[in-house]
C-alpha cells in the first residue's frame, strides 16, 4: 500500500507518467494549482506547511522506492519538479498576499516564474548540475530543484527590484 500510495505522490498522481516532458507538465500543473490557491484565498501558511511535509515525505520516498523506477532520478518522478516550482511561487504568493494584489498580477508572476524554473531546471547552471550528477539520492534528486527553484526566486526578485525602480 505503501508502494502504490508513494509512487503516486511521486509522480504527482501520474502527472509524471504524461508525455514527453514530464517535469515541464508537472511544473504547469503546479503553477495552475498555486493560481487557484490564490484565486480561493488560500492562507500561505498551510500552502508552506504542505510544502515542508511534501518535501520531507519525498526524500524519503526517493530513497525508498529506488528500485521501483529505473533509476533514482526517473523522469517519472516529477514531485521535484512541484517542490522546485514552489519555491519562487511561495516567496511571491505571501508577499502578494499580504499586499491583496490582483490574480491577474499574480498569475503573471506565476508565468514569469514558470519560465524562470524551467530555464534553470533543464540549464543546470552552477551548482545544479553538481548536485545532480553527484548526489544519486533522494536528496540529490529533490535539491538541485530547489537550487533552481532560488535561483529563479533571486533573479525574478532582481527584475522586479529593477522594474519598480524605473
């Protein structure tokens, strides 16, 4: 029960096993569900509580069931991509919030940081790819979107900065 239960979580319910770009599939679907949040008024602090869980509960499912896919980082597993996406999102969502901005601003962050995600996730720029190719783990498998996750919270954060100044 465990196998099955843990296997959709890390597939984000079979989003994973959808097409040729999973991980791309996964990180829309992410930013759809965060638009909808939003749209509901969902409290950031249990959108943050979720993420912490998910991320716990994935390492150690990665660790867990590595030798239900074919290889520890399998395409098919695309929760890395949620908690990657999640992160600029996140740092975004309760700034905007807390300042009651309109969806439609929102969801142009959300598209902005979609991109940005996606660049630095397929890029694998310094240190993203160090960590993908030497951490063969749970770990390994869930950081290196992190990483890309911050880096997009960093240069998106930049943008605006620059943006608001002009």
């Amino acid at each position: 029960m465990i196998k099955i239960f843990g296997k959709l979580i890390l597939t984000m319910f079979n989003i994973g096993k959808l097409g040729n770009f999973p991980g791309t599939i996964a990180s829309a679907a992410t930013s759809s569900l965060y638009i909808i949040f939003y749209y509901f008024k969902v409290h950031y602090m249990s959108l943050f509580l979720i993420f912490l869980l998910l991320l716990l509960i994935s390492v150690y499912l990665i660790n867990f069931l590595k030798n239900e896919f074919d290889e520890v980082d399998s395409k098919e597993i695309v929760i890395d991509e949620y908690l990657g996406q999640s992160i600029p999102i996140l740092f975004f969502y309760v700034i905007l919030y807390e300042a009651s901005v309109s969806i439609n601003f929102f969801m142009l962050i959300v598209l902005i940081s979609f991109v940005g995600f996606r660049f630095f996730d397929i890029l694998k720029p310094y240190p993203i790819n160090y960590i993908d190719n030497n951490y063969k783990n749970g770990f390994g498998v869930v950081f290196d979107d992190i990483v890309a996750g911050i880096f997009t919270t960093i240069v998106l954060y930049i943008f605006i900065v620059i943006y608001d100044k002009f």
